[in-house]
C-alpha cells in the first residue's frame, strides 16, 4: 500500500527555479529516509539529494548550493527545492522511500519504494 506521488516537475528556463513535492502514504513517514534521483536520457539514475529522519542532508556536488531537500512531517511530504537550474539538470526526477510499515505486530522494514517520476527539462 505504499505510494509516493510526486507534483512540480516542468520545462523552465536556464537561471529559473522549480519546487517538487513527494506526498506519500502507507508507510511511517516521519521515520523514513526520503531521496531525490534523477535520471538523464542514455544515462545512469543517479542520487541528488536525500534526507534522514533526523533531518541530516546530502547533496551530490553538481546540485549543492543550487538545490534543497526537506520535509514536512505533518504533511506526509519530501520537497526539491531547485534553484538556478542548469540544461544539464534535464532529466526524469524520482522521490525514493526508506520506510517502515505499521502493521498490526508492529513496524516491520525496512523496504524501499519509488516514485513515478516527473520530468524536468531546462532550456538554454
């Protein structure tokens, strides 16, 4: 029962900015590892960003400074904030779970789960 549905992805110029969005349900949000990857045409899938329950962040270094990942617990909810985009940041952008379940003997986990996926192109 787990989903992750991801909002905001668009075509934006060079210098612009986008926010994504990951709502999730079925699974303990607020224990959860949530990450940002995205996927070029041709190439790898590859992490951007991600965030601990804790709130402890990573970045890959060609988004650091540009890009900010965050989450609203009370909504359930990961947030890619991307400033400053660049065409090289074109690519299929997909949220990640590191969760736990609640069932009836307790959480039980961890499992992994993905996104759609929601495309952002930069124009030059």
């Amino acid at each position: 029962q787990a989903q992750l549905v991801e909002f905001g992805g668009g075509l934006v110029q060079a210098g612009g900015s986008l926010r994504l969005s990951c709502a999730a349900s079925g699974i303990i949000f607020s224990t959860s590892t949530m990450g940002w990857y995205r996927q070029a045409s041709g190439k790898q899938r590859e992490l951007v960003a991600d965030i601990t329950s804790g709130g402890g962040t990573n970045y890959a270094d060609s988004v650091k400074g540009r890009f900010a990942i965050s989450r609203d617990n009370a909504k359930n909810t990961a947030y890619l904030q991307m400033n400053n985009l660049k065409p090289e940041d074109t690519a299929v952008y997909y949220c990640k779970a590191d969760f736990y379940r609640p069932t009836a003997y307790g959480p039980r986990g961890p499992y992994e789960d993905w996104g759609q996926g929601t495309q952002v192109t930069v124009s030059s």
